[in-house]
C-alpha cells in the first residue's frame, strides 16, 4: 500500500479532502489492533467524529478499487448519522465514478434505501429495475430482487 497506492495524488488528494488519516503499526501498537478486533493487515476503518467505526475493508486494493472503498465509508458514515441525501449522494457517486469496481453495486444498493429512509416510497422499486441492467449477476441484485414486487 506505502509504495502503490498511497504514493497516488487522487488517493493522497481524496483522504486529504476527506479523512484525518492515522496509521498504525501492529508491532507498535498492539492494543489499537486489540481494539478494533483487526485480524489481518492492511485493513482500512472508517471512524464517524465520535470514533465510532462506520465501515471497514481489508487487504490490498489498486488506486480504483481502494478510492470507491473509502468512498463507500463516507457513504456509510452519513447513513449512520441518519444524512439520507448525502448518503445517497456519496453511494451514487460510487456508481456513477467507479462503475467496474466491486463497490459499484454495493453503492447501488444502499443508494436506493438512503432515498428511501429519506422518504421515497419508490425508490426501492426503481434501484430492483437498476439491477436487472447493471449487476445483475451480483449478490447485492439478490438482495435488491425482493423490491422489484413493490
């Protein structure tokens, strides 16, 4: 991650923009590891304000991949602060920014219920359409496939 990813100006750009970045060192800090019940290196968390862990991911990711990851942390970070519009915002920006990646149809998916939880009753019917077009074959179309009756 220190040599490829990192190093990048659009990952160094959007964690600057976005994140207070703290890394730490499993032979250094144990007891951080401990904490946050990390079981493999590198893993990557998503923290609200409050230091209340949003979103997680683990191992290596290319630039593309890592950046719709850490975006889908912003995405659920406003979920959990109930910010419908903006969790909707940030997921579809997932979708519409890093289409190919395997964060895409995530970000469909919760797309769709932040519209909903912010009040529109069609919008879990509209994102089961979305997937008969775009991820169909993925496991977050499953999910969204009860929708399509609504």
């Amino acid at each position: 991650m220190d040599a490829e990813v990192y190093p990048n100006d659009r990952v160094a750009t959007f964690i600057a923009q976005n994140f207070i970045p703290v890394k730490i060192h499993i032979k250094q800090q144990p007891d951080t590891f401990k904490r946050f019940g990390v079981q493999w290196t590198p893993t990557l968390l998503t923290l609200d304000s409050g230091g209340v862990e949003r979103y997680r991911f683990e191992g290596f990711l290319p630039v593309t991949d890592f950046l719709a990851q850490l975006a889908l942390g912003l995405g659920h970070t406003a979920f959990a602060h109930e910010q419908w519009r903006e969790a909707e915002e940030r997921f579809r920006s997932i979708v519409r920014d890093f289409p190919e990646t395997d964060a895409a149809p995530e970000a469909l998916y919760w797309a769709g219920v932040s519209r909903y939880k912010g009040g529109d009753r069609a919008a879990l019917a509209d994102t089961a359409k979305q997937f008969q077009t775009s991820y169909a074959a993925t496991s977050w179309a499953k999910k969204a496939s009860v929708w399509a009756s609504r």
